[in-house]
C-alpha cells in the first residue's frame, strides 16, 4: 500500500490568493510568463528568468539564485504563510461543468524507487536535472505533482463532507476554470484519511508531473545519502502531491502537427494513407473530430478528413500496439513521414487538446505546418492498465485538463 502523511502548507491568505496562484511552470514559456505575472504572482518563484532585462536563460544560475530570493521575500512579506500544523487539503477544479475532488498529501520517496507510483512516460534527464534543482535549492517542493488513484469508498466519503462546508479560497482562473480549496485539520479526520491510504490503496498513478516526481524522488534520496542517521520518516522523504479517484478524470486529446509531407505531394500523400486508412473528406460544417477509437481526423490542404484504419493494422491484445498515438506513428508518422522518434525529431509538433483544433487550423494555414492530426483521447482505464503492466506510453499520448493551479500549497522538506 502507499504512505501518505498530512503537512503543514506554505500558502497564501485567502485574501490575495488569486494575485500569488499562477500556472504551473511547463504551460506558459517565458515571455507569457513575464506579460502575466503580477507583483506577487508565484511566476516570480517558478519562473524567475522573467526578473531579468533581457529575460535569461532558465538554467541561469542567477536565475536558481533570484528563486531562492523570491520565495524567501514573498514568506517574509506575508505574501505565503505556514499553517500552524499538518493537515491534508481538498482542492476541487471545475472545467465544462465537471467538477474533480482531489486530497493534497505528501507521498513517500520509497513508493516512487519501489514501484508503487506507477509512471506511465519516460522523463529526460535534462529535465529532471531541472526540477531537481529547484526542489534542492529551495528545499521544497515549490508545485504539486498530480496522481490518480483507484476509487475508494471512504476516501470519497471523506472528501465530500470536507468540501461540503465554506471552502477556503473559492475563485475562477483566466480559462475560466473553477478552484475550491478547503482545509483538514480535524486530527480524526486526518487520521482516517492516513489510515484509507495506507491499508487499502495500492498505487498512485501519475497523471501529470513524471519529471518533478522523479527529480523529487532524486532530491530525497540524495538527502538521506548525506543524513548518517536517517530513519525514512524525515520530512525530505516525502513529497507534495494532489491525488484524485480516477473515476473523476478525463483524458483530452493530444494532437499532432507535422511540418512537411516528406517530399510527397499532397495527392501522394493521401494515396499513401489508402494503404492501411480509410481516407473520406468531411463534407460537413466546421472541424471534424474522431468519435471513437482508430478513427483519425487530419486536416490538409485547407480541408478535414476523416482517416478510419482498416482492419488487423494494430493488434488489439497489445495495451501498447492498440493505442492510437501508436497506430498513428507506425502507419502514418514513420511509415509514410519518416519520423522515427518523436522526442527529437525537430519536424513535428505536439497541440494539447484543450487549444482546440482551431489551433491545428492556424498552425496548418500559417504555413509553419503542412498537415495536422487529431487524435481519439486515451482513457484512464488504458492508462492504468498500461502503468499496471509496467509498460511505457509513446511520448505525448495524455493530456489532463484542467491543470493544477500552483501557489495554493507548498511543501518544506525541512
């Protein structure tokens, strides 16, 4: 089973809450960071290049060095507050009327080395190298990681008598995402909810966070090597995550923009497709979206089309080999473009789903793209069925939305 323990949250007051939370560090790149930051805005610790005239390169060391600076002066203005003692946290987001409950806990290290915190993408080193950084420098886990887990009954029970009552912070983003944010200091509660977890949950999932999982993992075993008394309850040990019931998630797509067709005209092209797809333009209005699984959507030329793959192109009894963005890859990307590895390959592009595929549209009638291919969303069933296995989804298969906001809590190692 998994270890979870309450702590006590760095975190703004409720008053200037929605100056300080802010997207998580990945979504906006610098120059978005810098024309939405406020004065108080947690972009200023997450990604403090924006400080600097010109803005610098994020592994700057003055840059690591003015995160140090930033997140000590926003504790000693007042701008983040230590709560007085542990406590776990309900934090629910509403997006297109659904609403998600999950606990804000800290994980335990040994859950992540031991296979208990189940990944379902690799990470790249550089990345890693990072986060970890920034979780060593500062000596906390600066924004949460996100994980799913199998329902549970009490858990659930527990989660909606805590945010039955008046929330904490309460406010709607700039996409016009809710955030609800409630607090669980009851020590019965607390303990109930340690209990849940660590006798009847088996795993957590990440969802979102692979890399700053690992650079946590990695921070804490680095700590207990230079501790010649450690005990595994050590507060670095463990690390901030939001875990929701999978039940209450949805995977959107994650779609695909290629720069060139390879040297093939656009008739060859789709003559190429006919192989192993059914090739039919959409004759409808607007923009046609796949509504099941293997059905494809591309759009070429100023036109949509609806790509169907034919029979026995994929193998059904592989969790891998029957995902989309794997049929895609094989039969279209490497097959026909010559795009063997996604993570590298300069020529192709990734478009989270929540930008619509009016963004697959501009990118393509632009001209810095030649084609655009949206993709039927994965499910979390496949999701943890292929984490079970200990098998690795393709580079940018999911995308979870809404996105946890950070700023809401913050976790001291020490």
């Amino acid at each position: 089973m998994v270890r979870v323990k309450p702590f006590a949250a760095v975190r703004p007051p409720k008053e200037i809450v929605t100056e300080v939370a802010a997207p998580p560090y990945d979504v906006l790149n610098s120059e978005e960071a810098f024309r939405q930051a406020g004065e108080k805005s947690l972009l200023h610790i997450t990604k403090p290049e924006i400080d600097f005239d010109p803005i610098l390169e994020d592994h700057d060391q003055r840059v690591y060095d003015r995160a140090v600076k930033n997140f000590a002066s926003w504790q000693s203005r007042g701008w983040l507050v230590q709560d007085e003692k542990p406590c776990y946290y309900v934090y629910a987001q509403t997006m297109d009327g659904r609403t998600q409950y999950g606990l804000v806990l800290c994980a335990h290290t040994d859950d992540y080395a031991e296979g208990r915190i189940k990944k379902h993408e690799l990470t790249r080193k550089d990345k890693e190298d990072d986060r970890m950084v920034h979780v060593r420098i500062q000596n906390a886990n600066i924004e949460p990681v996100f994980f799913a887990y199998k329902d549970n009954a009490v858990l659930n029970e527990i989660v909606a008598k805590a945010s039955a009552g008046e929330p904490e912070y309460s406010f709607v983003d700039e996409n016009g995402f809710g955030h609800s944010f409630w607090v669980i200091s009851d020590d019965a509660v607390i303990d109930a909810i340690t209990k849940e977890f660590t006798t009847c949950v088996e795993a957590f999932y990440v969802a979102d966070g692979h890399h700053r999982t690992a650079a946590a993992a990695r921070v804490g075993a680095e700590k207990r090597a230079q501790n010649p008394n450690h005990t595994g309850n050590e507060e670095y040990n463990y690390f901030m995550a939001v875990c929701f019931p999978e039940s209450q998630l949805k995977i959107i797509d994650y779609n695909r923009v290629v720069k060139d067709l390879n040297g093939l005209s656009e008739e060859e092209f789709i003559k190429a497709l006919g192989e192993d797809f059914e090739v039919k333009p959409y004759e409808g209005e607007g923009q046609y979206r796949p509504d099941h699984l293997h059905n494809f959507s591309m759009y070429l030329g100023g036109r949509w089309y609806s790509l169907e793959t034919r029979a026995r192109r994929y193998d059904d009894t592989d969790p891998i080999g029957v995902l989309d963005v794997t049929v895609l890859s094989s039969l279209v990307l490497d097959k026909i473009l010559g795009i063997k590895d996604l993570r590298t390959d300069k020529r192709i592009d990734f478009v989270g789903g929540i930008r619509g595929l009016g963004e697959l549209e501009r990118r393509v009638d632009s001209g810095e793209m030649k084609v655009a291919f949206a993709l039927y969303p994965v499910s979390m069933k496949q999701l943890t069925d292929i984490a079970d296995s200990g098998k690795i989804m393709p580079p940018k298969t999911t995308w979870f939305e809404p996105k946890l906001r950070s700023g809401l809590a913050i976790h001291k190692l020490a």
